[in-house]
C-alpha cells in the first residue's frame, strides 16, 4: 500500500461520480443490514456482505432475518432499486466498493470480559487481500481502544502495493428498535483516524445528515473507539444509578419514577435512561461493559474497572431482586406455582433475547420449580431457540389463566395498556402483579384488585 495514487483515486468531484462512493457493508445483522440499506436509501450503490448464505438469501429476497421496525420497507426498496444487493463473496465486494464499512458482532470471549475480535480481524484481512482499486476501510464495530490502529497497520501490510488503502473508525451508536432512524438521521457523526482524503469520503456517504446539521467530530483513531465505549458505559451507568436509588426508596418507602420525573427536569442530568427496573440487556451494554473493564484494566485505569464493575454487579442483582420478589409473592417458594411472565425481549420492539434480563428471570423461576408460562408479541420464536424447556404463550391472556404471579418483565406497550380488570378474572383468586418495568398505571391495577409490586414503588 503506497500513500496515492491519484489515476485511481476515487473523484468526489467528477461527474462520472454522480453517485458518490460505491459503499460495501460486511457483517449484516442489526447493525450492517440496517446501514447497507440506509446507504442505498441516501442514494448510493451498495453491497452487503455476509458469511451466513441463508442470512444473505433472505435479504437478497428483501426479508429482514429479525424484528426491527421500519427496516423492511427500507430493504424491500434498496434491493427493488437495483442499489442493494448482498453476497456471500468478499472479494466481490471489495473490487465493486470504494468505501468498506466493517459492521461484524465483537461478541464477549468465552470465559473472559474481553471482547472477540476474530470477526473484526478477518473482515479487516479479507477486504485488504482482496483489493483491486483504492479505497477507505471504515470500522464501525464497536471494539476496545487500539484495535483500529492494529487493523490499520495490518491492513498496510497485506493490501496490494501501488493502491491508496486506508482505515478510519466510524463507531455506530443505533439503537435497536429504533435502528433505521438512528442510522439515517444520527445525532453525531464521529470519525477517527481519517485522512483528508478519508474525511472528504466520509463527508460525502453522511452528506444529507451534516446537511441539516448533525455533528461532525473528526478525531484520531482510540478517542472515537473509546467514545463509543464511553457513551454506553455512561448509559449503563445512569441506570445502574437509578437502580441503586430504587432500593433505597423501596426502603425508605419513596416512589422512584417520581423521583426519576424530578431529577430529569434538570437539564444536566435529563429523564432518559432513569427508568429503575429489570436493568439493561441486550447484545451491547452488557458485554461492552464488560469488555471496557477488560480492556482499562489491561492499561492500568483501575478507577474505570472498580466503576463498570460496580455497574455490573447492580445491574444483574436487579434479576435476582425481581426472582426473590416472586418467590416473597407466593409466600416462600415458587415450587409448583403458576407464574405468567409476561415480556421475553431485552427491551420493547425488538425480537432481540441475548442477554435479556427477562428470559433471565423466567428461566431463573423455572429453574426452582415453577410452572411458567411466558408471552412476548415478537420474541417467542427467538426466545424458544434460547431457551427451548420454557413454555410459551401466543397471547397476554394465555400467560395469565390460572396464575399466581404475573410479572412484567418488557414494557411492550400491549402490556401497559392490557385492562387489569379482565386479567385478573382469568388468574387464581389473590393474584399479585409484579411490574419489573414500572410501566403499568399501578393505580388502576391496584382498583381492579390485583396486589401490585414495582421496583422502588410506594406502596
Ligand atoms: C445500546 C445503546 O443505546 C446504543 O447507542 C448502542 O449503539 C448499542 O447499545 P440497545 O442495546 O439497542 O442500544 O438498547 P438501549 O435502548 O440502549 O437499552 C439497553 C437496555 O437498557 C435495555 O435492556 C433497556 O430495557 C434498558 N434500560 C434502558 C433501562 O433499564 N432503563 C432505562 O431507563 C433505559
């Protein structure tokens, strides 16, 4: 790899170019699907990449493989456009794009904190291998500090020589559920490590965003690794906060969504991620936490891992908070008792159960004997790959008939507006609801009958 080669640069100016960049996506899951079909939809011809046939099968077919709100829509017209398509091939993809973005999972390592890399190396090493004009290798993986500048001098050295090559990162900050306009209408822009050359490319792919005003931070390659990384442990550690907080109201007899609604007024501190629950979940905070802790302790910033793990710790005892209330609810063991769990994602609109704090703690009654029945409007078929012994409900009603205790453990708005009235006539007589999510109008529940439980609610 030589600094430029200025016959096949890339023009953003030439009219030949009118399209701009020609992008390629590697790694199609929440993430990669949801940009290639976002990058199609501001106009540009994209590629999707993926190691899985029957996972590029279905997208080439315009089917999203999981729940995500909007994405279909946006697929089905990127791919009947003829700007999107998916392969199986990586070296097909690296000789149609210009700018590459990386977009593979760094899953938690086996018997470890520290993240799996081994994803992000081979995307990095195969699109290098296989290069046959200049391009931009843009990580958006969310990885731990260092490991763009160590992909960065791996690709250097496995790229052909005579092309301009070179890597940026542009972490990804969408949330599930919401991944389609996060993506096309982000509410920064974050690039590190980018030459001029890398920058103008990047200018252009995110150009209608920076159009009405989003942010455009360019920086170098660890500070945007480690903004990344920062933000979800800072949103972890809000929610960890208010969690510690619901305990001591649970104590002192204050009601925490109260006291979340007043501290939010206070625009330093804002109301999102101060809902006290169940805690968080999901295919991110969790294992990027974790693999933070793993990485500031490797550097030595022993403050960072005494915090995320203190994080942690308040985090997964919220699960074991919510078993012990279930059990206190039928007087000491769940044995034999008919629990109805309602809710199995890690959170409302997505089908999404990795590391879900609610098939956490319906598996965790399971497990001591009770009989539970769980139903979640989008997630029973993934929830049943995971944990196939659970019994699953197909309605809210299913879930209830005959129980004991019914917790709700997603707030899916059918959960919240249910009428506790005519629930309460399918369960067995003295039932206790236990809202994990403090989602539910606990006034009308407690009028219908129902003995309800919150987490850091007044009684
Ligand atoms: C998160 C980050 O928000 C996103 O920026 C990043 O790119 C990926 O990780 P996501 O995993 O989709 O996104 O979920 P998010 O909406 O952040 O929720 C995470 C978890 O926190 C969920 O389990 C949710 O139920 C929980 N949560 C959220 C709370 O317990 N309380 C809150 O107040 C907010």
């Amino acid at each position: 790899m030589t600094e430029q080669t200025a016959q096949t640069e890339f023009d953003a100016t030439s009219p030949d170019s009118a399209r701009g960049p020609r992008i390629s996506v590697v790694g199609t899951g929440y993430l990669g699907a949801t940009h290639a079909a976002a990058m199609a939809e501001l106009g540009f011809d994209v590629i999707g990449v993926d190691v899985d046939p029957a996972k590029v099968e279905a997208l080439s077919a315009g089917k999203v493989p999981f729940y995500e709100p909007g994405l279909p829509e946006l697929l089905v017209r990127g791919v009947e456009s003829g700007r999107l398509r998916f392969t199986t091939d990586l070296a097909e993809a690296a000789a149609f794009a210009d700018v590459h973005f990386v977009c593979v999972g760094t899953p938690q390592r086996p018997g470890s904190n520290g993240a799996d890399l081994r994803y992000v190396e081979a995307a990095f090493e195969g699109l290098a291998q296989h290069l046959t004009h200049d391009a931009l290798l843009v990580g958006k993986s969310t990885v731990p500090v260092g490991t763009g500048a160590r992909m960065a001098a791996r690709v250097r050295e496995i790229a052909p020589a005579g092309l301009r090559v070179e890597l940026a990162w542009n972490p990804e900050f969408l949330r599930e559920g919401k991944a389609v306009h996060d993506t096309l209408s982000p509410d920064r822009v974050v690039v590190g490590g980018a030459s001029q050359w890398g920058d103008d490319l990047l200018r252009q792919v995110y150009a209608r965003p920076l159009s009405t005003g989003t942010p455009f931070i360019a920086t170098d390659l660890p500070t945007a690794e480690l903004v990344k990384v920062s933000a979800n442990a800072f949103l972890a550690t809000k929610i960890s906060f208010i969690n510690a907080i619901s305990q001591v109201c649970d104590k002192a007899g204050a009601d925490v969504t109260v006291l979340s609604d007043a501290l939010g007024h206070d625009v330093r501190i804002g109301r999102q991620f101060l809902n006290a629950g169940l805690g968080f979940g999901g295919g991110c905070l969790p294992k990027d936490i974790r693999a933070l802790m793993h990485r500031a302790g490797e550097l030595g910033a022993d403050s960072l891992v005494a915090l995320m793990q203190d994080v942690d710790e308040i985090n997964m005892w919220q699960r074991q908070r919510v078993i012990d209330m279930a059990v206190q609810a039928c007087g000491g063991s769940v044995l034999n008792r008919r629990i109805g769990v309602l809710g199995a994602a890690f959170k409302p609109d997505t089908d999404d159960v990795r590391d879900s704090p609610a098939l956490n703690v319906a598996a965790g009654l399971h497990l001591r004997g009770a009989q539970v029945v769980v139903y979640d409007p989008e997630a029973g078929e993934t929830s049943r790959r995971m944990f196939p012994t659970l019994t699953y409900g197909t309605s809210t009603e299913e879930a209830v008939t005959d129980a004991d205790v019914v917790l709700v453990l997603t707030e899916w708005p059918v959960f919240r507006q249910a009428d506790p009235t005519q629930l309460l006539a399918l369960t067995r007589p003295g039932a206790t609801v236990i809202d994990a999510r403090n989602c539910l109008p606990a006034d009308a529940w407690r009028q219908a009958g129902w003995t309800y439980r919150g987490l850091g609610a007044a009684r």
